[in-house]
C-alpha cells in the first residue's frame, strides 16, 4: 500500500501469501527446529527473520485491536521487486545470483532501508527486514517508510571488482522503482560506501548526477560526516539512556560484542571511549576474550589490515559458541538475524542487551532473557541510528549543503534519546518490555500517517 501510483513493470515474488502463524505456532515451530538440534550454539536459529518480526507485529496488533483487513494492509509489503543478476565472475563462468528490493510501507514518506549481499539472502527475510524498518523509521520519527534489498551472493569470497559489477547489475535492475522522493537504498551487511558509490554512479547515467539516491556514501561523494559510524553510535546512545536505571556507570562495565562490522566495531570505539571495557568479541572468523580488556582501536585496525580475529595478540581465542557465556554487563549482537535462541539464551550472563543487529533473538531466547531479568533494547529502537543518520545525510544531498561531525552526532543523540524516552514511557504506562512498547509505538504511527493520507 502507500502509494498511489501504477506499479512500473516489476515482477511479483510470490503472491503475497506469506506463512500467517500465530505466536504459538511460532514458537512451537522453533522449538521444534531447536529440540531437533538443528540449532546449536553459536548458530543462527532455525526460526526466519520474517517469523521473528511477524511475531512481535501480532502481539501489538493485538494489543492496539487492529482489525484483520487492517493487519493485511499493514503487515504485507506494498510491492516486490524479485531480479535476476548474471555476472562473469573471475572463473570465467557467469553466475546468477537473485536480488530483491521489497517496499514494505511508505506512509510515512519515501521507502529507506539497506541492501544486504549475502549468500543466505532469500525473499522471507528481506520481507521481515523491510517490515522492520517500516516500525523503525516510525519509532525514531524520521519521515520515511521501510524497504530492503538484498542480493544472495558469497560477498566475501568475492574481489572488488565482481562486487562492483554485482551492484551496478542490481542498480540497473531495480531503478525504476528508486527515486530521491520513491526508495532511497543503503548499506547493510556485507555492502558499503564503495558499493553505494558504484549504485549512486550507475544511477547517474540514466538520471543525472543524484546523491541523495542513496545514503551511506562515502564522505568524497557528499555522504554525511557521521553516518558511518552512525549506527554504533546510537547503540551506545541507547546504553547512556538506560545505564542509570540499571544502576551502571562506564567505568564499571564491562561488554561483549557478537560481530565486528560495522555495527560492532563502532559501537565497541565509542562504548571504549566512555569508559567501557570489551572482554570478548567474535566475527565469522572467531571468538576471543580477554577479562583485562580488548582495545577496540587497535582491533578494529588489526582486522582492516587484513589480519584475522583470532591472531589478535594478548587475547584468548575462544569457541564462538562460548561468547555468549563470557560474564558481561552488556551484551551487543551485531551479526545476523536469530544468533540468540533458545539453544544458547540461558548461557547468556549479561545484564543488558543492545540489539545492534536486526532480530538477533528469537521470540523463545526473548522469553528466557526476559524472564532471567535481562533488559533488552530491541533492534526496532538500538540500531535506528543509521537510518536517522541517513535521514541527515538525504536531507543534506537535497541542499547540496554539508553539516559537520559534531552536528551530525548532537542531531543524531537528540532522536535517538527521544526514541528511547518516547518508548520507555510507552513501555511504564502499558506495563510492557520495551521491545512491545516500540512496535506499539512504531504501528500506531504509520497506521495515524495512512489515515490521515486517506489509505485507509
Ligand atoms: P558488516 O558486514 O559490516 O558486519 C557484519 C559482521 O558480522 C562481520 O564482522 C562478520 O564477520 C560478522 N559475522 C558474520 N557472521 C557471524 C557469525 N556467525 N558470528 C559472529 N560474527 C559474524 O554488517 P553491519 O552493517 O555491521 O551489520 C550488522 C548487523 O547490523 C546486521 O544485522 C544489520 O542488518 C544490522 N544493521 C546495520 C546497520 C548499518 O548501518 N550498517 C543499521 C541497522 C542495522
């Protein structure tokens, strides 16, 4: 739904008709995988990314006594775009890989959401991320709807310039449904400045030199000073807010990070520059701990230059299983989707979870937290940084106009602050966990924005 236009010539995934299961089912279909042992520690669960976050949707439409037709509207995405990308790799051999971009709702403004390159990308979870930023864009009260894309390639097995062929391939594929005013992509796993700079470029030559096509870019190319880092920076936001409820000053916490990309990398600086300390850490290539401290700087260099985590001097490499066991304060997953279950939530000895990749608990690893006293600051609210980051950088392309660093970040705190006082009152006055009080608080804002476009 959303917009008024005639959809251009896009091929449909599917007709539309996703699994509709209720909570219970979910569960119990995740507790079936789990028992089955086809979840182990350390692995993603075998729960999909659409289920998770339809799963917190029909709690809060339940809540707010959404009508059925209401549920459809608001739960299925506005339009996908399914596209074939075949590229002559460095084998010689053409390889075709899928892509997607999938418009979730833009009643709140133009589609925003990340592109993902990875090979465990398939329309179900493009669909759940794209629903997500839908609920996200709304909780941080940005003026845009919620999209995704994503293309199923091994990007890390690949050089440089088949990725910059795969991105072209994929702007070319998808333009049309893109526009400044329409869906502004950017970057999510496994993609970034460089591949938003190759997007930006191929969008140029059908259109004109356009930045705010995509956000993301790099700093050369009229990107934002901040956005980069944006991300991490409104975890860490999110743990100054709620420290002092929970009792904790920087000094004396100590935290873990599941992922070292982007999201955790900066989001372990910036916590390290409060005062915190990281004991253990984890990418795809291993786990390490270290009670007396990891420096995050010199980590992050480390890996950039190409060396591996593992090899990182004066820590411990551990089991990636075991991370999630290492004693901490605060525990920030910025990996994949369902990297804490049922299989390994009750391991966890963390005080506070800040939720810097999308849906990384299951609804059964949410229980058990829960109820072990874990706070949670769910990904709807934790990660929305880039996104309001984005946002300055579009506002930004629009002027042709630059703001500096410290601007970006005080505009950046400000919202993110507000997000968080505008849910965690929401969470007080309904007796709710904060996860169900920002998709209460998200929903209820796209649904006014559709009523009062006269959508519904
Ligand atoms: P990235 O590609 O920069 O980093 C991902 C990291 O996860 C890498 O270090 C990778 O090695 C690691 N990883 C992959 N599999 C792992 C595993 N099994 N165990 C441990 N580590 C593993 O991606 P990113 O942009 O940092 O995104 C990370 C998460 O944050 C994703 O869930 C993404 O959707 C979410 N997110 C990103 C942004 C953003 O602005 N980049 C914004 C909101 C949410």
């Amino acid at each position: 739904m959303a917009e008024t236009e005639t959809a251009p010539e896009t091929e449909a995934v599917g007709e539309g008709e996703h699994d509709e299961k209720s909570p219970q089912e979910v569960e119990e279909a995740q507790r079936d995988a789990e028992k089955k042992g086809d979840t182990k520690p350390g692995q993603r669960a075998e729960v999909s990314n659409l289920d998770i976050v339809k799963h917190y949707f029909d709690i809060a439409a339940e809540k707010l006594e959404l009508p059925d037709d209401l549920r459809t509207v608001f739960w299925e995405p506005y339009r996908e775009v399914s596209v074939q990308i075949p590229v002559k790799l460095a084998d010689g051999k053409v390889h075709v890989f899928s892509g997607y971009r999938i418009q979730h709702n833009g009643a709140r403004g133009p589609y925003k959401g990340g592109i993902r390159f990875h090979p465990d990308v398939d329309v179900d979870e493009v669909r759940a991320l794209a629903s997500l930023m839908t609920w996200k864009t709304a909780v941080a009260g940005v003026p845009f709807g919620g999209a995704k894309g994503g293309v199923n390639c091994p990007a890390g097995e690949l050089e440089q310039s088949e990725l910059q062929k795969i991105s072209r391939s994929f702007m070319d594929k998808i333009e049309k449904v893109l526009g400044p005013t329409r869906d502004i992509p950017a970057p999510d796993v496994n993609t970034n400045a460089q591949v938003m700079a190759w997007m930006m470029d191929e969008y140029g030559k059908l259109h004109g030199h356009t930045p705010a096509i995509v956000t993301g870019k790099p700093i050369a190319l009229e990107g934002s000073y901040g956005r980069e880092a944006a991300t991490g920076r409104g975890c860490v936001y999110m743990f100054r807010e709620a420290a002092p409820h929970l009792g904790m000053t920087p000094s004396d916490t100590t935290f873990v990070v599941q992922g070292y990309g982007n999201v955790g990398s900066w989001a372990a600086r910036i916590m390290q520059q409060l005062g915190c300390k990281m004991v253990a850490v984890s990418d795809a290539n291993g786990a390490i701990r270290n009670d007396e401290g990891i420096d995050a700087s010199a980590l992050q260099e480390f890996i950039s230059e190409g060396g591996k985590i593992t090899d990182f001097e004066g820590s411990e490499a551990i089991e990636p299983d075991d991370l999630l066991a290492v004693p901490c304060d605060v525990f920030i997953p910025a990996a994949l989707g369902g990297m804490i279950h049922e299989g390994n939530a009750d391991r966890m000895e963390c005080r506070m979870i800040i939720e810097g990749a999308n849906s990384p608990t299951t609804p059964v690893a949410d229980e058990i937290l829960s109820e072990k006293g874990v706070y949670i600051i769910p990904d709807v609210m934790a990660n929305a940084g880039g996104v309001v980051c984005s946002y300055f950088e579009w506002v930004q392309n629009l002027q042709h106009f630059r703001w500096d660093e410290r601007e970006v970040n005080d505009k950046l705190g400000n919202v993110m602050r507000r997000a968080y006082r505008e849910v965690s009152a929401r969470g007080k006055q309904d007796k709710l966990p904060l996860r169900q009080a920002a998709y209460l608080v998200g929903i209820e804002r796209v649904v006014e924005a559709a009523r009062i476009r006269g959508y519904i």
